[in-house]
C-alpha cells in the first residue's frame, strides 16, 4: 500500500502508462473491503493519498481518480452500497 500511495504520483516515473497502471491498481484494490482497511490503517495512504490524488487530476487520469476519490469517501463505490454500509470510515 506504502509503495502504491507514495508512488503512483511520483514526478520521477515518466512514462504515463506505468502511472495509469498504478492508479488503476489502486481502483481495483480499494473495491475490496480488506484493501480498504489496508488502505485506512497505513499512515502515508490517510496524510497523503487524497491530496496527492487531487494533484493527479488532469486530462489523461481523471477516470481512475475520480473512481478512487468515490471510493475512498462511499467505501465502496457511488451508488454500490448496500443498506446503507460504508466501508470507509477514515477518507469520509
């Protein structure tokens, strides 16, 4: 999770498809109750991963990072829960 929040935003990693993959692991990850308590309880992924999210927003990766954004704040998705559930309880 460390190497996937302080990473995937990186400056130093030019091509922007291995950006995409990162960002698209990290919308897979984050679908999945577990990986969403993973993500809660790392401490980079709660101080730095919304802002450096909103850093990677432009024209090439607003998909996935709007995706993630959703699912970091609902728990596991927009419009995806269920009886009123929320998986995340740190990223509301």
């Amino acid at each position: 999770v460390t190497f996937l929040v302080t990473h995937f935003n990186d400056p130093r990693i030019a091509n922007a498809d291995l950006r995409d993959v990162l960002l698209q692991s990290i919308s897979v990850l984050v679908q999945y109750k577990e990986y969403m308590v993973a993500f809660e309880s790392n401490e980079m992924a709660v101080k730095s991963m919304p802002g450096a999210l909103l850093s990677a927003f432009d024209n090439r990766f607003w998909i996935p990072v709007t995706s993630i954004l959703l699912r970091l704040c609902k728990g596991s998705g927009f419009g995806t829960l269920k009886h009123g559930e929320s998986w995340s309880s740190l990223f509301q």
